[in-house]
C-alpha cells in the first residue's frame, strides 16, 4: 500500500467504520459496544480526529476472548492470538490472519533503505511465541529468503525475576542466553542480528561474542526496550561502526514503526515512522491536545484495519514528535522513553 494523506485515511477509516460495526462483518467485541458509545460510529466518524471519541480498550484485551475480536466477515479464515510483553500487568492478546505479513513487507523494504541487507539469514535473540516479534522477525528473513536462528527468551520471567529484587539470577539467565548466540555465530552465517539494546550492551560486554557479532554480522536490529541517546551513539560509533544499526519501534498492538531513512533537517539520529496505511501515532499532553513538533508527548495509537480496529489507545511510552518527511503522511517519533509507572502500575522493561 502506498502512503495515505489524511484526506485519504479519513476515506479509509468511514469505509473500516462500516466494516467493524457492520451486523455481519464486524467483530462481537465492537458490536456489543456500539450501542453503549454514545454516538453513532457509522454516521459520526468521519476522520481521523473521530476516532478519540472511541474509549480506550487496551485493558480489555487482558481479557477478553480472543474469538471475540475475530470480525464476522473473517470467520472463514485462520487466525492466530499474539501476547503483548507483560509490561503494563497481565498481557494483552491480539488476533491476526494475514494483516501482520502485509505490515512486515512494507516494514522489510523500510530495514533494506536503513541498510539490512535485503538477503541472508537471521539471528533472533528474543521472544518467540506468544509475542509477536518471533513471528516478525521469520517474516524479514522469509522475504530475504534466509533462514531464521533463533535464541528464545522469556521476558516475563526476567520481570519476575528483576520485581523480586533477584538481578543476579536475572544477569545468569542474560548469559544463558548469550551462550546460546554465540554457539549459533560460531558456526553458522548470519547477516542480521535482530536483540534488545540490554542484550546489545552485554554483548560488548563478552569480548569473543562481541567479536563474532562485529565481524560477521552486516546489520544489527534492535527493538524491545528504549534506549537513551548516549547509549545509541556508543553502539553507532564505538562498538559497531561500519554495520547499520537500525531501530524498530512497535508492540504487539500498534504493530511497527521502523526507523525512517534520515530527512533533511533531522535533529534525531534515529526516527520512527508507523505504517501509513493503517496506523496514526499522535503525541498529546496530559489534556489529551497534540503537542508541537520538537516537543515530547504522550503516545497515543489509532490502528484502523480490518482485522483489528484500535482506536484512542493510550500507550506506556512518551517521545518527541518530528515532522513527517518529503512525500509522507505520517509524523515521525524520536527519542521514545517508556513510563516509570502508569496508573499504579510499576513499569519494568527489563530486557524486552
């Protein structure tokens, strides 16, 4: 799908409106909500700016079944359920068919202008199932047709581990899993590292992983957990120079936001971009208003597909809102930092 102007996304979103609450297409999650809105999704939105209107549902997917999510005009296809990390509270589920594999066509051809090579195999040091990014991650080496290797992680259990004060346990699980990658880098050839930047830091902690990364590795993908400036430019500039070093932004709800080929007048050395055809990241203040641009705000996410329709979601990160580049949509975000608590909740990273 090509970029859409808000003009276009308005179009797009009144014709998803009669999908997900049409009485045969639509999902029961959205159905049994319409009547209690408040207003009439099929009349009243008509953009955009609509969609805040919607309440937020997120805490909803904690619970909620997931065959209630599927849409009535999909009923005939298989689907999939996709755990969020846990770092808010109990996961958050979501239903996906085939939408993910056409938003990771788009995001591949994104990696390949920041540098990933187009081919070759991959090395995943990460979650796999329920979380969505081991399937991610497959899909960019599928289209490169390469092989995937994969090291899995628990991110939940280091949270556990981390909540109840036990950092060296976690560190000796961290470690387990480095030995893990460096069996794989040893003998097999890998084009593209795909970690977190916890994991990219003790890497260059292990002098012979360390080396086994720089000199066979021709990109390395980092995504998870947020990353400070200072951190970004020593992995950029003192560890891995010469190897693009390319930021994926994403969850299991909004998908993902690969890190955009640099635009005039960037101040950020890495900005995200989210998928045009679907997706609207605003940065707002705690009244809810969009911030300028140059300013840092609040994520709030508006996914409108077919599968799946995620309107006004209040996101656990902040960033700062960049202008969209020549010819998009679509504003970047830089600098995305994740909440220390939210509504009570103590917020762990981790190491994904």
């Amino acid at each position: 799908m090509e970029d859409l102007a808000d003009s276009e996304f308005d179009g797009h979103i009144r014709k998803l409106m009669d999908w997900h609450f049409g009485e045969h297409t639509g999902s029961p999650f959205w159905l049994g909500k319409r009547d209690g809105l408040g207003f009439d999704p099929l009349a009243d939105v008509r953009g955009v700016a609509d969609l805040t209107r919607f309440p937020d549902v997120s805490d909803e997917l904690r619970t909620v079944p997931a065959r209630q999510l599927i849409p009535q005009g999909l009923a005939d296809r298989p689907f999939r359920v996709y755990d969020s990390g846990g770092t808010t509270g109990s996961p958050k589920r979501i239903v996906d068919s085939g939408y993910r594999s056409r938003l990771l066509e788009w995001a591949h051809a994104r990696l390949v202008e920041a540098g990933v090579p187009g081919s070759g195999n991959w090395l995943h040091l990460g979650p796999s199932g329920p979380h969505v990014i081991g399937f991610d991650v497959g899909r960019y080496a599928a289209l490169g047709n390469g092989i995937l290797y994969g090291v899995d992680l628990d991110p939940r259990w280091v949270k556990r581990l981390l909540a109840q004060g036990r950092a060296d346990d976690a560190d000796e699980y961290v470690q387990h899993l480095l030995d893990q990658a460096e069996t794989i880098l040893q003998t097999q050839d890998i084009a593209v590292l795909n970690t977190t930047p916890p994991l990219l830091e003790a890497i260059c902690a292990r002098p012979e992983l360390y080396r086994l990364v720089r000199e066979k590795t021709q990109a390395i993908i980092w995504a998870g957990t947020s990353i400070s400036a200072e951190s970004l430019r020593q992995l950029d500039e003192v560890f891995f120079p010469g190897i693009p070093v390319v930021g994926v932004y994403g969850n299991s709800l909004m998908g993902v936001a690969p890190q955009r080929p640099a635009a005039p007048g960037d101040r950020h050395p890495c900005v995200f971009e989210p998928y045009p055809a679907t997706t609207r990241l605003e940065l707002v203040d705690d009244d809810g208003r969009s911030v300028p641009y140059g300013e840092r705000g609040r994520v709030r996410l508006h996914l409108v597909a077919e599968e799946m329709f995620l309107p006004n979601i209040l996101e656990r990160d902040t960033a700062v809102r960049v202008e969209p580049r020549p010819g998009s949509a679509v504003d970047g975000l830089a600098d995305v930092q994740t909440f220390r608590a939210l509504s009570d909740v103590r917020i762990i990273e981790g190491v994904y």
